[in-house]
C-alpha cells in the first residue's frame, strides 16, 4: 500500500456534483479528496478481500451464537425486540446482505475495527465516484470495486420477494444531502432492477392505529421499506414498538442490529481468540479488560456509538494511572463500553492514517473505499479513491 | 478485478439534489384512473402536485417552474401535494386527458399519525456534515 499525491482534476467540483456528491466539502475543507490516492498490488487487495469474506462468515456464526446463547442484554438491546430478531434471522427475510468493513492494515496484518451492517454510508464515492476517478485519471490501472454491479444484481435478486408494488425509500432530510443522495442513488439501482420506488423522510412515516400499518403521505401502506437509518434509534422512538405490529419488511432487517454494534467484538473474540484478523475485545466490565488495559495500549468504545463519537485511546495502563493518547466527545456511552486492543494504523502522512472500508453486498466482498483522517477516524475524514497496480 | 461498471442513470440523482427540502405529506388522497382514462396533472420542479390553476396560466401551457404531467391509463393520480410517479411531460398524440381537477381526491383524513419516527436524529444531529449512515 503506497500513498501517492497527485494532482485534482481541475473542474473536480463540478463533476462530482453532477455524479451526485454534493457533500464533497465539509466546513470548507474537501471531503472528497482527488489529491491523494492509494496504490494496492493485486495480492494486497486479494488477501484484503479474502480477509473481508472470512470475517463475513464469522459474524453468520456469531449472529447465531447470541441467539442460542441469549446475549442480547449485552448488547443494549430491548427485550421486546429479541423476537423479532430471531424471527428474522430464522426466516432469513429478504435483505441486500450488506454492509462495510473498517479494517487497519499495517502493511502486513489485517485488523477487524468495525462492521456497519445496518446503515453504511460513503457508498457513492465508493462504489461511483472513484471508479469515475479511475477512469479518467489513471484508465490503464484497475480497483477493487465491483460494488455498482453487485448492487445491481442483488435488487434483482430480491425484487420478486418486495410483496409490494413500490418500495419505500426512506431518509432523514439532512441538508448536507449525503443522506439524501445516497439513499436516491440506490433507487437508481432498484429502479434498474425493475422496483418501483417512493422516496420518504422518516418523519413522513405514518401509524395507522386501525389497521395497524405504517403509511406513507398519501395513506397507502408501506409493505417493503429500505431505510438509512439505524435501528437503535427506531426501535427507541415513539414508533419503534409499532414494528412488532405491523407486517412491514424492513431492508435491512432488524437482525442486522446484533452486528451493527460493537458488541459484537468481545463475542467475536470469545468464539475466535487469537484469530488473526481480530484485535483483542472485551466489554469493560469483565476482569479481562482491566487486565489488557495493564499491558497495552486500548481503545475504549461506546457499543452504539458512531462516526467516531465518545472514542478514547489509552496508553498502557500498569497501576490505574491512565494516559489519554486521545478521545473525542460525543452523546454516546449509557449503553456500556467495549475496550478493543489498539491497533498503530500506519500514519502514511501527517496526522493522516487511513482505514480501509471494504464493501459487503449479498454477503460477498465486494469493493473498496478509504478514508483518512486523524488517529480517531470521525466525520471530518476525507474519502480517497485507490487502484490496483502491479 | 477489471469489472465494466456501467454510468449509471443520472437522472434521480439531479432531481434529488434539486428537491433536498422534500417535505411532509400532501394534502388529499390519491385516486386511480379506470384502463380509458388519462388525466393531465400539473406539477412543480419536484414532481410535487399542485393545483391546475398554475399550469393554466401562460395559455395552458405551464412554465414558470409548473408543468403538466400527463397520466395513462391506470396509472396512479396523487393527491395534491403528493409525488406524481410514472406519467409523462407529453401528452400522446390523439390521446385525450381529462383535467386533474376531476381527480381532486377526498381530502388526506388522520387515519395515520406521524412524527413517530426521526426524533433521533433531530437529537444527535447539527453540523454540516451530519448523518444517519455509519
């Protein structure tokens, strides 16, 4: 993996936008940033997708482990939710099967950091943007990126389950627009794949208390509805209990919960220990934790935390006197905290440490997008296309 | 792993971009044309419904930012202030519509309550560049 800059293109605003980035500038710095690129060999980015379908199949065993092992109070998650999860899960109702990995990579070890199973985002500049990128500016070099195509595929692989003439596609209203973009880009698709969509914002989402159905703006009931939008935040809002009454499917489903959430790293780790591709995790209260904290550097994690909120970085930690390497705020933190064994991600420039994102579609690896930012990866981290030379 | 990744239809994209501030719910019910009816709607930038009497002004020929929709045979007529899916900017020639004013729908009852979902974000949000996606 090598950095190498490079120079912009000159209208790049001007064509990202009318790909659809618009969010390609965040408090007047670049998002996107087509200065820089990343250059992979094809046996890196073989063994990264290797690395990512393994990792896959760990967490099919490890979504079946907290069913049969009951552990979703570890998890943060309500009582009245673990019957829909496991009947979900064991109808395997219909699903893109998607989501990203963050990984580190030093040169040499692959590092699970995190899986976003439920709502992953950055999929436009992964999946379009830089393949745009690519093909304009270095033609004759490949990528790890077939994420458009697998998309595409996969909406027609379960259009015939929708159970329902249109398929909602709801978002919040979100005025940066990445939210908005990225859920209509994803309409393009299934529109392509022969799906009829409605778009909705959250908000719009109507009860009705009769016929116990969820409806949309011109009251007719959402039978099939794709959200970007967590499911620890539905199924703690007004509405949230109303999912157990009601016969909508959901994309993706609501077991996607017992993956999209940190806990599910120290169960990992109790079903693999020592598994090469796993940092060593722990929730914080288990003696296991405090004895990790003695020997090494951790990072201690909000279970539902996101983008990076309420993240801390210790130093080794011998006699209870703690070095904070660096944290950041947030709101996150009543659900309970994991400690996950810190992982150098190499600093390829300064402050700049690249996480690689590794796309999942249909439980496939199927791409990949980076994003560099400070040694706690958060919302002001730039996305960087990347290609496969050599 | 050289794949043809196809440019993909740009057009949803360009008008979601224009329609970032998609707002609430619209104001009566959606109708559906028999087989043998067509129907022209007028409609904004959006796709949003609106009434006919903004298409009607410039001698019938919308502009100003409202255009007709014109809507076959079974297809679905929103009500006003919904989104129209599926119809035309043009009419097919020898084809006859029927003004949308006879599909004004019966107005949007409260059947369902709303508000329900979205708080969340509302609580955790702010910033430029908030979202709901991980």
């Amino acid at each position: 993996m090598q950095r190498v800059t490079t120079q912009p293109r000159q209208d790049w605003i001007k064509i990202v936008e009318k790909q659809g980035l618009i969010w390609h500038t965040t408090n007047d710095k670049p998002y996107w940033n087509e200065s820089v690129y990343y250059s992979f060999t094809g046996e890196e980015s073989a063994r990264l997708e290797s690395a990512s379908n393994t990792l896959y199949s760990m967490f099919e065993e490890a979504g079946q482990y907290i069913i049969d092992n009951n552990l979703f109070h570890k998890l943060g998650i309500p009582e009245w939710v673990v019957p829909l999860i496991v009947e979900a899960w064991d109808m395997e109702v219909p699903s893109l099967n998607y989501g990203r990995f963050d990984l580190g990579y030093d040169g040499k070890d692959i590092k699970l950091l995190e899986f976003n199973a439920d709502t992953p985002t950055s999929l436009l500049e992964a999946a379009v943007i830089q393949w745009q990128w690519k093909e304009e500016v270095k033609p004759s070099a490949d990528q790890f990126n077939n994420i458009h195509n697998a998309f595409v595929d996969k909406f027609t692989d379960i259009a015939p389950y929708m159970n329902a003439e249109f398929v909602h596609f709801a978002h919040i209203a979100d005025w940066a627009g990445e939210d908005t973009l990225t859920v209509t880009y994803l309409r393009n698709i299934a529109e392509e794949a022969g799906i009829q969509t409605i778009p909705i914002l959250m908000d719009d989402i109507g009860w009705n208390p009769i016929l116990n159905r969820f409806t949309d703006c011109d009251e007719t009931e959402i039978k099939t509805i794709y959200k970007l939008y967590p499911w620890e935040w539905i199924v703690n809002e007004e509405f949230g209990q109303n999912v157990a009454k009601s016969d909508t499917k959901w994309i993706e489903p609501i077991w996607k919960m017992m993956w999209s959430n940190k806990a599910i790293l120290p169960v990992l780790w109790e079903m693999y220990p020592n598994h090469p591709l796993l940092l060593e995790s722990y929730f914080s209260d288990e003696h296991e934790a405090g004895e990790l904290q003695r020997f090494f550097p951790t990072v201690i994690k909000p279970i539902l935390s996101r983008e990076g909120a309420n993240i801390t970085i210790i130093d080794v930690n011998p006699f209870d006197d703690s070095d904070v390497l660096a944290a950041t705020g947030g709101n996150y933190g009543e659900e309970g905290h994991v400690v996950q064994k810190y992982f150098p991600i190499r600093e390829t420039a300064k402050d700049r440490y690249p996480v690689l994102g590794t796309w999942i579609v249909d439980g496939v690896c199927v791409g990949m997008g980076i994003r560099e930012g400070g040694i706690i990866t958060n919302n002001t981290a730039q996305f960087v296309p990347h290609v496969i030379e050599g | 792993m050289k794949k043809n990744t196809p440019l993909f239809n740009l057009g949803l994209l360009t008008t979601a971009a224009a329609a970032l501030a998609l707002s609430g719910c619209g104001q009566s019910q959606p109708q559906y044309l028999a087989q043998n009816q067509n129907a022209k709607i007028c409609t904004d930038n959006n796709g949003k419904r609106v009434k006919e009497n903004k298409c009607e002004r410039r001698g019938g020929h919308g502009g100003g930012g409202f255009f007709w929709m014109f809507m076959s045979g079974g297809s679905r007529v929103p009500g006003y202030g919904g989104r129209a899916y599926g119809g035309s900017r043009y009419a097919t020639p020898g084809r006859s519509y029927t003004s949308g004013r006879s599909f004004s729908g019966r107005p949007v009852t409260s059947a369902s309550s709303r508000g329900g979902f979205g708080s969340s974000a509302r609580g955790y949000g702010g910033g430029s560049s908030f979202s709901s996606g991980s």
